[in-house]
C-alpha cells in the first residue's frame, strides 16, 4: 500500500486557490479585462455620435445654419478732406426694436439620423439721430447725402426665404447682396442708393427678414437702446452670448419659451458710429441655442461610464451568493455574465439609433437580465438565489436609468443610491467567514 504524502507547501498552495481571498483576486481580474471590450464599445459610441454629426452638419448647411444677423446700418461716403480719398461713415440707430418668432418645422432625416431646424420671422424697427460728420471735422459739402444706403450684416444670405425691403421715414427701399465689409466672412445686404436730405425731419425705419436656420439665433445690439422680444415653440433654450436676457419664460407646458433683452449702449464696448471701417462685433451678441440638452449619443456615452460599477456589482452579487450558499462558481461562468453585461450596451446604442433612448434601454435591460437570470438558474441550481438577482439588476439598471435622465441631482442621487448599495452588501456579507 503506497501513502500519499504531501508536503507542507502543496496542502498550503491547494488552500490558498480554494480560498475566497483567491477567488476574489481572479474575480477582480477578470473585472479589471472586461474593461477592455467596454472600452471598445464606448470607441464604437464616440463613432457613431461623430457620424450623427457630420451628417447633422452636412444636411442643416444646406437648409440653413445658425442664424448671425445685425441691422440695420446707415452706411453714408464722404470724402476725407486731408487725404482727399473717398470713405464710408457708418451709423448705428438711436433706437433699436426687433421681435424675433422661430418655429421648429419637420427635422431633416438621413437614414437614421435626425437634424432639428427651425423658421425664422424677424422685424426690426427704430430710427436713426443726426449723422454727425463734424466731429471729424468732415464739411457738409464733402459729405455725398444722396448716395446713402442702409445695410444689414448676415452669414445666411443663402437661407434668406423671401425678398428683404426696409421701409425708411417716406421711401420703400429693396434690399441686394452687397460687397462684402472689411473683406471679412459676413456678408452684406444693401438696399438701393437714396439721397438721405429727402427723409427731411424722419429717421424712422421698420423691416421684416426670414431665415431658415439651426442650432443658434445671434444678435448684436447696435441700437443705443435695444430691446429685443424671442418667442419658440422650442422647449430647451440656451441663452448665451454676451448679455442675459433681462426675463424669460419657459412655459410649463414645455411648448416653448419667451425671452426679452434690453441693452444700452454704456453696456458694451462699441460706439454708435464708425468711420472708415466696422469693427468685428460678433464678440458682443447675445445668442439662444436650439440645444437638444442630451441627446441619445450622450445618454448612451454616460450610460456606458457606469459599466464598470455595473460589473463590478453584479460579480460582487454572484460572489457573496457563492459565499453565502457554498456553491462553486467557476471564472469561466463569470466570463460569461459579464460578456452578458457587455452586451447590453451594443444593444442599447443599435437599438437607440432606430427607436427611443427609453425603449432601446427597456428592451436591452430586460434582454440581459433575463439571459443573466436564466444562465444563473443553471449555475446555481435553484430559483431562490437567480430571482433574487433579476431582483438587483432590475433595480441596478432602474437607477442608472435615472440618474442618466437626470441633469442638476445626478450626483446627489448617485451617492445616496451608492451609499444604500454600500450599506447593503456590509450587511449581507456581515457573517460571511472569509477563513
């Protein structure tokens, strides 16, 4: 009869791999490669949304960008008396309104994306004061009163949707595209020549201006007082620029929004007239962004931030059920739930791209935990234990599903449900014998 001896060393490295210590090493392992396939997933996420905007941009070009425009500018020659050369003198008005009304129409689609753009209507009135020349001591006579124009600034003459025309104190003027100001990328609109000594004593003017556009409305506020009124059926708005609206109204009904500015000259750093040549004044604009606040690249891009916590909990779910129950559960098993969890995520960025963020997270949820749920039944060889998990990823994916929606307490409800997550394993694993 031969005995079988084992050295010291043997009895000692066969425990040590039976261990939960070693076990738990392999397990965080294999967490820390399952990092590796999440990465390419979030890569494949990051592609996608490029593409979505290539596209966006490609298709909104050919309708209409955002919308840059100011106006109106009464743009008189004179002749400099000491060197004899012809110039420009421009004029800012006295007063400036406009009312700005923009209505989303039908978005865009190529293939399966989607671009938001949106009409827009404006009317701009005001009036002008005196040019005053002599404070460069340019004489009347030089001044060539019957060559004035008025000219609007814009960088969508392309988007314009109908013929411009400004009505200014007697006279009805039409508006053509202009030589380009200071050899700059806005473009000019100027309206016929008139003889600015026939208005006599009224400088009043008014005019409407359409566009087609997305992303953004800017308007500089050139008047020495400018009060400017935008109403949208748009429900997320973006105000920015340089001024903030002076009210605003997001209605409750989430139809859209009303906002008012009103800005005086000693508000900015630009003057009321210009000779010679108009500065650059898209620094001073105020602007309202047509934003979708996340859309379903950026959802899914933070949805896939909590994969890791995802994994790491739900191995952390198998582990203490197999210390808490004494069944073995092999490394092989646990590569297979978090291929599992992996895969939620092509599901969900393959599904969005054709439905909704909220049904492509439903489907791609109840997907893997059933898969999960069904494996563990076959691993575990009860119902008890694979319920209880269908139980914790139901509620797992419920609570990153809304800390995703949520935007201002996305990190206080993250740490509270995070301390609730903490406090509940502390509690299950209290009496766990880690000998």
């Amino acid at each position: 009869m031969e005995i079988d001896i084992k050295t010291p060393d043997q009895t000692e490295s066969k425990s040590f791999f039976q261990s939960s210590t070693a076990k738990m090493m392999m397990v965080g392992i294999l967490t820390l490669v399952l990092l590796i396939p999440l990465f390419f997933v979030q890569d494949l996420i990051t592609e996608r949304s490029i593409r979505q905007k290539e596209v966006v941009s490609e298709t909104t070009s050919k309708w209409g960008g955002g919308v840059y425009v100011y106006g109106p500018i009464l743009k008189i020659p004179y002749k400099n008396p000491v060197t004899g050369k012809s110039n420009f003198a421009y004029f800012f008005p006295e007063e400036l309104d406009n009312s700005i009304t923009a209505r989303m129409e039908k978005p865009l689609e190529r293939g399966i994306f989607k671009s938001n753009v949106f009409s827009t209507k404006m009317n701009f009135t005001g009036s002008y004061s005196q040019p005053n020349f002599q404070m460069r001591n340019i004489p009347d006579a030089n001044v060539y009163w019957n060559q004035a124009k008025i000219i609007i600034r814009t960088t969508n003459l392309k988007s314009l949707k109908d013929e411009v025309k400004i009505k200014f104190a007697n006279q009805s003027l039409k508006f053509e595209p202009g030589n380009t100001e200071n050899n700059d990328s806005i473009q000019t609109l100027e309206s016929t020549t008139f003889d600015y000594k026939s208005i006599a004593n009224s400088s009043k003017f008014s005019f409407d201006i359409a566009f087609n556009g997305s992303k953004q409305i800017k308007i500089v506020p050139i008047g020495k007082t400018t009060d400017s009124k935008m109403t949208s059926d748009w429900n997320s708005p973006n105000f920015n620029g340089n001024f903030s609206p002076t009210s605003r109204d997001l209605f409750k009904d989430g139809s859209g929004f009303k906002a008012n500015w009103k800005i005086l000259h000693f508000n900015r750093p630009f003057a009321q007239q210009y000779f010679e040549a108009l500065p650059e004044l898209s620094n001073y604009a105020f602007a309202t962004d047509f934003i979708t606040p996340v859309d379903e690249y950026q959802q899914n891009e933070r949805a896939s931030k909590y994969g890791f916590l995802v994994i790491g909990l739900t191995f952390l779910i198998f582990f203490l059920i197999q210390s808490i129950s004494k069944i073995n559960i092999h490394i092989f098993q646990y590569s297979m739930i978090g291929i599992a969890l992996i895969m939620f995520y092509t599901l969900l960025i393959s599904i969005t791209e054709h439905s909704s963020f909220s049904l492509a997270y439903i489907i791609a949820a109840i997907a893997v935990i059933a898969l999960i749920s069904l494996y563990s039944i076959s691993i575990l060889k009860n119902k008890k234990f694979p319920t209880f998990i269908a139980i914790s990823l139901s509620v797992l994916y419920s609570f990153i599903f809304v800390i995703i929606q949520l935007e201002d307490y996305a990190l206080l409800v993250g740490s509270i449900g995070l301390f609730a997550i903490l406090a509940a394993v502390m509690y299950f694993s209290r009496k766990i014998d880690w000998k």
